[in-house]
C-alpha cells in the first residue's frame, strides 16, 4: 500500500461517505424491521394452531435458503413488473434486507425463548398475567441475554452483505463511484472501484356456590396417544386443604394445572368458585389471578430480586402502585421468614428460600385458592420442614389448598381429605384418617406401604 495515493480517498470522500451511510440506512432498516416481522414469525411459529405455524416455518425454510442475491434480484426486476410501475433500487434493497432478514431474526427470537424454562411462563401465566405481559416482563428480559451474543452477530453480518446492494441493486450507485474513481486516479494506475468498498465493509457469502371452590368433573386429558387423565371428578371445598398422592407419572401434576387452565384439558368440565375453567368465554388471566401457585421447581425470575418478583404481578395484574405492592411484599416475605432477603436474587438463595418467596409470591395476589405442584420435591430434606411450616400455617388460617405432595406425615397432620391417583384416575377421595387406616384399594395399600416404611 505504500504507492497507494491516499488523497484520491479524501477527494472522493462524499462519495464514499455516501457509501457508508447507505449501508447504516440498509443495516438500520433491515434491523428493526427485520426484528419488528421476525418476532412475529417466531410467536406464530411458537402457536398450537398449525394455520399459523405452517406459513410461518415455510416462509422461514424457503428464505433461510435462497442466497439474498436472488432476493434483491426479485425485487429489484420482478417487483416492478408485478406492479406494472418502478419501485426504486432504495426502496426495492430496504423491503429486500428486511424480508430476508427477518427469517434469521425469528429463529434467534425463537431460540431466546426456547432458552428459557417453560415453568417461567407457567409461573408467570398463574399469577394471571396476561401472553403479552409474560413475554415482555418475563420470557422476555431472559430471553435477550441469550439472544445478545447472536443479534450482535446477525447485524455485522447485515452489514457486510450491503455490498451486495452494490453489486445487485444500485447500479446506477457504483457505476458513478467507479466512473467517478475513474475520473480522479492517475492515469488509470490506482482505480477507486467498487472492490475498495468491499474490503472497507467486508462480505459474507364469578356466581359462587356456597361451600365448593374447586370442581372437578370427569375431566379426561391426553397427550398424542397417551392419556394421562381419566375422567377424573373431585370437589375441594371452601377452606379445605386437599392433599393429591400417587406414584410418579400418575398425573397428578396434570390435573393440578388443569384446575387454572395452564394445561387445557379434552372433555369432562373445571370450575373454581363457580367459573367454569374450560369455557370460551372465561377470562383465564382473570381468573388465574385469583388462584395462587406454587411451582416444584420455585421459577422465580432469575433477573429480578426478591421483592421484585413478588411485586411484578400486583403492579401489572392487580394494578397497585408499585409503593403499595412493594409494602405488601415486604409483609409477605417478612411472614415467610426471609425479612432479610429482600435484595436477593434467586441464585444467591438455598432452595428452600426460594419455595418461601414463590409462596409469598403466590398469596399477593390476595387468591381465593392454592394450588401447590410437589412443592417441596426438589429441596434437600432439611429443608423441607421450612416450607411445610409455612403451609401449614396457611391451612391454619383457613386457605383453601390442593397440594400434589409426597410429604406422608404433612398429609397426616394437615390434610382434610386424600385423593389417591393412579394410571390418570383417581381411585380414592376419602378423608384422611380412613386412607392412611384403611385404604379401600389395593394400589393405594402398595403405596402406603413403600412410602410410609422409608
């Protein structure tokens, strides 16, 4: 490069300036709309109904294969003879970079959200947030971290494909960078061409009945071929703590997230103090906000403290000043023992911890119910007892629960009545004292015996 005559770079420096901020225009208009679509292909990609998730995959598949070469070449030729009328090399490489782009878009989109465990979303949806509020204040704010690395990658590579614009699209562009390089150099030893701009850019090839809360009404359930509910009928009552036992994969779990609607169910009926769960017209965020839940596995929100993911729902869903909920939660985590954990994050507590704040996460949203999915099964035994000593005194105050659990001796001292599940069907509704006295089923009697001899 040391004959290289660096003033023909200055004197032509508009043109080249003109360059560079047609690429920024490309890059930013290619990037926001690219992400604007592609955030709309990745929700219709992630939809149950397949009208929306087959149109969706196809357009993905079919531009995520042709080289963006072909595309700017439709655009810029094709388009306007579709229209019968000229689009313009500006306007034809922006709608271009953005429908090409937004393919790449959605599967980063969708693989910052597939990042994130589905339990957040089911947390979230039991508090009664609504999809949107879900994705944009919880799925969402975890999703980014993952997605950072990859959109950062994705917009240097929308940059150095603008030189195919170059190339492709803007001719009249290049040919007057070049005649004008031409024009500039001497004498034809050093040209000023369009290849000095690829190196510059680089290139890439509710009415209530009086005493039931909670009814359950052969209600049937399956996955594929799989049925994992069979016609399963209970009744909770107001202020009745009711314990749901069973041998693993019994469907337990399932039954207790179809009572908020977080698992639709096939057929038989649900309703929670007289709203009937399953019907169209149920508002089930409504809903939910009134029914507490207590996940397994706690699905606090890792980016958020404490205080703030107790305090999230209330603000969003109930609608309380955030000075209002933050008091409340405050109360809620001080009467679960963790006064002192307010600032803290999810990783920088034990696990029991983190039950207690997803239980004091539940009731600020002042619910009518609980519902508790095994909710001390991933804690080490000794710390099981401290989120049973909160239970329990929720079920002293007179808290309607439903607890899938098999913590025996809380069923014992805390439960009203025992549904016993197996193969998907409940087998026994009984009160407490006759199941662990006298179970009326054999399959019960086995499992009382393995469970009650450890």
């Amino acid at each position: 490069m040391s004959s290289f005559d660096w003033g023909v770079v200055w004197r032509e420096w508009p043109f080249l300036a003109h360059g560079m901020a047609l690429s920024a225009l490309l890059v930013l208009v290619a990037t926001a709309g690219g992400l604007v679509l592609g955030a709309g292909l990745a929700l219709m990609r992630q939809s149950f109904r397949s009208w929306l998730s087959a149109p969706a995959a196809g357009y993905v598949t079919v531009m995520r294969t042709l080289p963006l070469v072909l595309v700017l070449f439709w655009f810029y030729f094709l388009v306007p003879l579709a229209l019968g009328r000229p689009v313009g090399s500006l306007a034809s490489a922006l709608i271009a970079f953005v429908l090409f782009e937004a393919a790449f878009y959605c599967e980063i989109i969708r693989a910052g959200i597939a990042s994130v465990r589905i339990g957040q979303s089911q947390a979230a949806l039991a508090t009664g947030m609504r999809q949107v509020q879900v994705l944009r204040l919880v799925v969402g704010p975890q999703a980014l971290r993952a997605m950072v690395p990859l959109l950062l990658n994705q917009i240097i590579i929308v940059f150095q494909d603008t030189s195919l614009v170059y190339v492709v699209a803007l001719r009249d562009f290049m040919t007057a960078a070049s005649v004008v390089a031409d024009r500039d150099v001497y004498g034809g030893r050093h040209r000023l061409s369009g290849d000095l701009l690829f190196r510059l850019q680089g290139r890439r090839n509710l009415p209530a009945r009086p005493c039931a809360m909670i009814e359950i009404a052969d209600v049937s359930k399956s996955y594929g071929r799989a049925q994992v509910l069979r016609n399963c009928s209970a009744v909770v009552n107001r202020g009745e703590v009711v314990v749901v036992c069973g041998p693993s994969g019994s469907g337990k779990s399932t039954l207790i997230k179809c009572v908020n609607g977080l698992v639709p169910f096939d057929s038989g009926a649900i309703r929670v103090n007289g709203i009937a769960v399953g019907d169209k017209g149920t508002d089930l965020p409504t809903l939910r906000a009134r029914i507490g839940m207590v996940f397994q596995n706690f699905e606090l929100y890792p980016h958020m403290t404490a205080l703030q993911n107790v305090s999230l729902a209330q603000i969003h869903v109930l609608k309380r000043s955030r000075a209002e909920a933050d008091a409340k939660s405050e109360q809620l985590l001080r009467r679960v023992g963790l006064a002192d954990k307010l600032a803290s994050r999810p990783d920088q507590l034990s696990g029991g911890q983190q039950q207690r704040v997803s239980i004091a996460r539940a009731l600020a949203m002042d619910p009518q119910a609980m519902l508790f999915d095994e909710p001390t099964s991933a804690l080490d035994p000794e710390m099981v007892s401290e989120v049973l000593e909160v239970m329990q005194a929720l079920a002293l105050d007179g808290m309607t629960m439903m607890v899938v659990t098999h913590e025996m001796g809380f069923a014992q001292r805390v439960a009203d009545r025992v549904l016993f599940m197996d193969g998907g069907a409940i087998l026994e509704d009984t009160p407490k004292a006759a199941f662990f006295a006298a179970p009326s089923t054999e399959r019960a009697r086995q499992f009382l015996a393995k469970v009650l001899s450890h």
